[in-house]
C-alpha cells in the first residue's frame, strides 16, 4: 500500500467514524478537520458513496446506515490482511503462556487472537465479539467477554460500562491499534473507543500499539 493509498484510508476511516457519530457530514468541515483540498474531499466522498457507505447530498453526505452499520467490520476484515498478519506474527512473540492479554476491537488484534487460539493457555480478555466467537469452545482460553452498549459498525462493546468493566481488571498485557500516528500522536476518530483503549493502557503492565508503519505521517 502506498503512503498516498494509506492516507485515504486514514481519511476514509475518519469520515465513517464521523456518520456513524453525527448522521451525516458536511464538506466544509472535513477539508478543516483533515487539512486537504475541496477536491480531495469531494473525491473522498465520491469513493465512499461508489462503495454504498454514505449519500452524498449538496454540501456534504448522510450516512448509508444498511451498508454502513452491515459492512464495515468485514471491509476491514478484507483490507490489508498481509500487513496485518505480519503485525500480529511480531506481537504473538511478545506474549507468554499463561499471560493475561487485552485485545481491542482491530481486525489485526483478531489476527493476533487467532494465533493465541492455536497454542495457548492465555487469558484472553476482548470487548471484540468477532475475538469473543473465534475463542468460544477453546479449552486452552480462559475467555473473559467484557459487554457494554453494542456497536454493530464495529461489532464490540464500548461505552461506561465496558471501561469499568476493564478498570476491575489487570493484565500483562494490552494490544491496542489506532486510525493514524501523527507527531508521535495516537489519532483515533471515535470517543468511546478512546475511552475504552486508555482504560486497558491502565490496566496493563504492558501496552502495545499494533501499527501498519504506512500509517506514520
């Protein structure tokens, strides 16, 4: 993927993520919001509304709630998938058996949890239901499902309760991913979900960043 390639998707992420909170966007503020062009974002729109995630609408979009809410989780499931397993390969070396491991709701922490799921024992403590499903049955996991206010965009749980839920807990270690770095500065376009991942950083003696390095700018 090229840095260009990796921007748009940087982009593209924070404009779904700002449907999902307000119902629709205007196009105004994304050129400030994101620091690009009209025309980059008027492409930008283009794209997303091609693909069925939104509806474009004079000035701006409204969200495509059937596309958006049904296929986001799988579209990231379908996207970068080498890069991602090359991701959780590094980090399954970082963890030990019997450790007590954190994994947010990225598509490369449920590549990470597929690799825990084949050796074990672990403890495996997710707010991610795809994680939750993949791990069920799995005698060498000892599954903790954190619940919460149910996302379906992101197939997870998030809100108050799952931050108490994860500040009642202590871990080794928390894997956690994030939409962009910037000037060594996390970006992530969702608030509940920056609530949840510093309740793990705070739970955890060890916090880790799951990173594509496309995504440093």
């Amino acid at each position: 993927m090229t840095r260009a390639s990796s921007a748009a998707t940087v982009r593209y992420d924070v404009i779904r993520g700002l449907l999902l909170e307000r119902g629709s966007v205007r196009s105004s503020d994304l050129v400030t919001l994101l620091g690009v062009s009209t025309m980059t974002i008027h492409r930008d729109l283009d794209a997303l509304a091609n693909r069925g995630w939104l509806r474009r609408i004079r000035g701006g979009a409204t969200v495509q709630r059937s596309a958006l809410f049904e296929l986001n989780v799988r579209a990231r499931m379908e996207e970068n998938t080498r890069p991602k397993d090359t991701i959780a390969a590094a980090a399954f070396e970082l963890v030990s058996m019997g450790d007590a491991v954190i994994l947010d709701d990225s598509t490369t922490s449920l590549a990470l949890a597929a690799r825990l799921n084949e050796t074990g024992p672990v403890t495996l403590i997710t707010y991610f239901r795809s994680i939750v499903e993949q791990a069920l049955g799995n005698p060498d996991i000892d599954l903790i499902a954190l619940g919460g206010q149910y996302h379906p965009s992101y197939d997870s749980y998030l809100g108050e309760i799952t931050v108490q839920a994860i500040e009642s807990l202590h871990a080794d270690i928390a894997f956690l991913s994030t939409s962009a770095v910037t000037a060594d500065v996390c970006f992530h376009q969702v608030p509940q979900s920056i609530a949840v991942k510093r309740a793990m950083m705070k739970s955890s003696a060890r916090s880790v960043l799951l990173l594509d390095p496309e995504l440093l700018t």
